[in-house]
C-alpha cells in the first residue's frame, strides 16, 4: 500500500513537471481580432468578386436575349462559340486559384 501511494505521489509530480514544461499560449484578444479582421476582408473582396461576376453574368444574358429578339443570330452564335471557348479555361483558373489561397468554399 505504501508503495502504491509513493508511486502515485511520483507519478502526480511528474505530471505536474510535464504540464509545467508543456504550457499552452492563449493567443491575446487583438490577436483574435486581427485574424477575424483579416478573415472578413478576404471574404468581402471574395463577395464583391462574385457580385461583379454574377451581374457581368446577367448582362450577357440580357443582351443574348435582345440579340435574339432582333434576330441578330450571326452576333449569337458567335458569342455562344467563345463562351463555350472560354467558360471552362475560366472555370479551371478559378478552381486553381481557389486551391492555392485555401479558400473557405463552405459555411
């Protein structure tokens, strides 16, 4: 019995030693704030990046729309050639630049 409680006393100082050793750094308040700063002005240049696409977006569509409606198909045709062109050279930058920055794509 006597060994047990010494082992144990021995046991518990170690520990202590260890967790002395091993102490946690809290990061500070401005710290936090700085990275949260940081992370939210990313996330606003992303936001107003994809309200620029979006409208650029809805544009073309408009204008595909008048074009068709003045029965400009030659002017059609050929946009729907370069976007068929361009769309997928786009898409694969996007993904690759959204890869190198680790971009946070989920909420």
């Amino acid at each position: 019995m006597k060994e047990s409680k010494e082992w144990t006393e021995q046991f518990k100082s170690e520990l202590n030693k260890l967790e002395d050793m091993q102490e946690v750094e809290v990061p500070e308040q401005y710290q936090l704030m700085n990275v949260l700063q940081e992370y939210k002005a990313r996330r606003q240049k992303t936001f107003k990046r994809e309200i620029v696409a979006f409208l650029l977006t809805a544009i073309l569509v408009l204008a595909m729309l008048v074009l068709i409606s003045l029965k400009v198909t030659t002017a059609f045709l050929w946009i729907q050639g370069l976007a068929l062109f361009f769309i997928p050279i786009i898409f694969l930058a996007e993904k690759k630049r959204r890869s190198k920055q680790d971009e946070v794509t989920k909420l």
